[in-house]
C-alpha cells in the first residue's frame, strides 16, 4: 500500500498536503503556509496530547512577547551566533526608526530569560517549569517544505525550567525525554534517542538530546530536543537564587521543543498510496457515516443514520449526507484518513448490521448493529495499535549496523535509511567519517557497546547514527 508513496516520495508529500486539506501553500510569502480547518483540527489533537503530559508533569502554560529587543538578544554570544543568519529584524515602527531593533522570536531563552531574573530570587522559588505554544520565525534561505523547513514555525512548543542544582536539571532532562517518548508513542511515530555531537548541539546548551525519526526516503528527520543548558544562560542573563544557607548561586536551566516537524511525521510515517492515515486519538473525524440510499427507502436510511450518530456521540463523527456518488465520498475520506468508515443501507438495516472500513487495512466488514459503540470502539483501538506496530516495524527495518565505510555509504546513498557504526570520539575522526560516507553525522545512540571506530581503527565504546537529514 506504500509502493507509490516509496517510489516518490517528495511528489506524494507535496500532493497529499494539499489534498488531504491539511496546509494551503499558495500564501503570497516564501516559507509560510496557511493551516487549513481540517489540518489545523489534527494540529489542535495532537498538542491536546502534549499539553496533557506537560500539564501532568507539573510544567505551566506561559506566553512570551514575540519581540526580542537587540541588547538582550545580544547578551549570549553562543545563542546568536547560532540564529544570527536565520532572525527576521523589526526597524521601524510606522515610518519611524527604532531606537532599538526588535528581532522576531527564532526560539525564546532570550525572550524568556530576562523575566527569569525578576522571578527567581530564593531556592524556595524552584524549579519554575514553564511552556509555551506559539510561532517562530526564521529567514530559512534552503529549499522551503511544508511544515518541515518553514520560515514561519507555526506550532513552536518550548518548555523551559530553572533548578538549583545541576543534579535537577539532568533529573528534568530524564522526564523531558520520557515525556516526548510518551508523546511519540501516543502518535505512533517511531524514533531514536540521539546525544547530538558537541559542533551540532544547540547554540549556549552543555549538551543536546534528539529525538529523530525516517522517512520513506530513507532520509532523518528532527521531531524533537531537549538541551541541558547548564548555568550558561544563567550566568550571561545574572539568573541567581538565595541556596539554604544565604548564599547566592547561579541556576541551572533546561528546555526543550517539539514544532510542525510532529504533524509532518505523523502523516507520514501511517501514510500510504491513498492518502493519510490518521490515528484515532489525533484525527479530527474518528468515524465517517455514510448513508447508502436507494430509490423509495432514502427517510428509511436516514432515520437510522441519526441514531446511530447518537449511538457514537463520545466520538467524534461525521455523516456525508452530500448528493453524490458513495465511491466519491470514500475516495475522499481515503485521502483524508479519517480511521474508520461506516456504511448504512436499506440492506444493512434489515439485517442488522453496519458495514465498517478499516482505514489502516482497507479491510471491509460487518458488525452487528447492536452494541455498536462498544464494536467500533474495539476497532479504533486495534487501528492504534496496528498502527503503532507496523510503524515500529517499518522503522527498525531502515536502520543499518555498517561493517565499513564503504558499505554505509553505499546504504545511505541508495535511500535505505540510517547507519549505525562505532567512533573513537574524536571530533576529528567524526567529521572523516562524514566526509566519508557523504552524510550527516546525527550522534550517538549507544555510548557503552564495545567496537571498533571505522574512521581510525581504534576501540570505540560509542555507537553513533549517520544518514542524511531534511
């Protein structure tokens, strides 16, 4: 069901956006899209889900300005170093100049950490664990995609939290990096859990962890971070806090983001030659009922599609009640992956039945009319699970362990996934490694499996993840 979608990829993702009503691309601005109804329901479903871990988490829904004044954007040399090719400048406001030039958010430590000044005065007053849902923009001057190389980020979820000890901070990044897993597997999305190398890491972070997933392309794709900043950011923005015994100490900080990158991998990783696959939890129609009518029995068919609707109230369900042909509407909900489809005609109300259609399988059935809620049910979960199982599978499938440089670069280059193989460490061996084989150096998935590094020849206790990257 996926040979068109592997055979060309790119052409069935730029066609499925638009048909599927997820984005509008024809906006007047390179690099940003309009969210369609339909697109922007998955889109609302989908952060219901990490809104909830967070919440259940103890973190906080804030919101920032998006205006960054240049002089505290300018205060962490590292961080806009970083972004410094990628800010949008405000200059003017009406046709007068800016005292100060105001940049347009790329990510928000510099927005948010100047109030962490004002807030944080004692120990008692941590952790603070915040988040935010809002846009970002970045002068993206590659090849623009929907929702995964943007120049508008419409769907920027950053958390950030402030501790007292360094011991806190590597406490949250273990929860942050459970939270995304949980948040991942609700969706089905597969991934790996990298430690990004020291020259790839986020702009002022000790560290960087990635969570990574691949396409039918066999190309990675970044759906999440988490960054242990240290006191880094603290110590640049004077972020300190009175410790139990009087004394002032700089915090320690953490954050971590998810954006659209989660949307575009949602619909592709359960996407096949006719269309979306939406799963159950995240999809804005969970059941599409579709009347069949025939000449003098149309009220007949009616009456009971009302009921049933009311049957499935705790559900979120659509009737296609439009004037045209039933294989029209099939084709359309197809394309929008809506899970399940329900078929009632005069045939079926005789018989007491209801013919439903697995989206996941396009496996055609009945099921008996009585207790349908509970049966439909039943299905929607087996769809999530089937799922998340076949996704899973299809994952592990396109990761390769390489036996030499040559053979990841062969694998890499004919589109079959990733490649995992073992480093010394050495940043100047990684980098021979990725000059090499031609592809990203992603980071380290394993740093305790035994081998042998294929860029020296040397002992290496560090399994890395190479491939291509969007």
């Amino acid at each position: 069901m996926r040979e068109k979608m592997n055979r060309n990829f790119s052409e069935w993702y730029n066609d499925i956006i638009e048909k599927a009503e997820i984005l509008d691309i024809r906006y007047p601005v390179k690099g940003l899209y309009v969210w369609f109804p339909y697109g922007f329901k998955v889109r609302k479903y989908v952060l219901d889900v990490i809104r909830e871990l967070l919440d259940k988490t103890g973190h906080q829904e804030a919101l920032f300005p998006l205006l960054i004044p240049e002089h505290e954007f300018a205060k962490e040399a590292q961080h806009i170093k970083g972004f410094e090719d990628e800010v949008f400048w405000v200059t003017h406001g009406g046709r007068e100049p800016l005292n100060v030039k105001l940049a347009l958010r790329p990510t928000s430590e510099t927005a948010i950490y100047p109030m962490f000044l004002v807030w944080v005065r004692s120990h008692a007053d941590l952790p603070i664990k915040i988040y935010q849902i809002v846009n970002v923009f970045r002068y993206e001057t590659k090849h623009t995609r929907p929702l995964i190389r943007l120049r508008e980020i419409t769907t920027f979820k950053e958390a950030h939290t402030v501790h007292e000890s360094m011991e806190s901070a590597e406490a949250q990044i273990e929860e942050a990096i459970q939270i995304y897993k949980n948040f991942f597997d609700e969706l089905g999305v597969p991934y790996s859990v990298i430690r990004r190398p020291d020259w790839d890491k986020f702009p002022g972070a000790v560290y960087t962890m990635a969570f990574d997933t691949i396409f039918p392309d066999g190309r990675t794709l970044q759906i999440g971070t988490v960054h242990n900043l240290g006191q880094n950011f603290a110590k640049t923005f004077n972020i300190k806090f009175e410790d139990s015994e009087g004394n002032q100490q700089y915090a320690y900080q953490t954050c971590y983001g998810i954006s659209d990158r989660v949307i575009a991998a949602l619909l592709v990783t359960h996407g096949d030659d006719h269309g979306l696959c939406i799963p159950p939890k995240v999809a804005p129609i969970q059941c599409v009922i579709i009347p069949i009518w025939y000449k003098n029995k149309k009220d007949e068919v009616d009456r009971e599609v009302v009921k049933l609707k009311e049957e499935l109230k705790d559900l979120r369900v659509h009737v296609d009640d439009r004037d045209i042909r039933p294989g029209s509407k099939y084709f359309d909900w197809e394309i929008k992956g809506v899970p399940l489809r329900i078929e009632l005609g005069p045939k079926d109300i005789e018989e007491g039945k209801v013919t439903v259609v697995r989206r996941d399988t396009m496996e055609r059935t009945t099921i008996s009319r009585e207790n349908v809620k509970e049966s439909v049910k039943r299905i929607l979960a087996s769809i999530t699970d089937n799922l998340k199982a076949r996704a899973w599978d299809e994952f592990k499938k396109k990761i390769y362990e390489a036996t030499s440089l040559e053979n990841a670069r062969k694998i890499i280059k004919e589109g079959r996934g990733v490649v995992r193989l073992g480093w010394c460490g050495d940043e100047a061996c990684g980098k021979i490694i990725e000059d090499e084989i031609d592809a990203d150096f992603l980071g380290i998935v394993d740093e305790k499996k035994d081998g042998v590094c294929l860029g020296c020849g040397r002992t290496s206790r560090n399994m890395i993840q190479v491939g291509r990257s969007y």
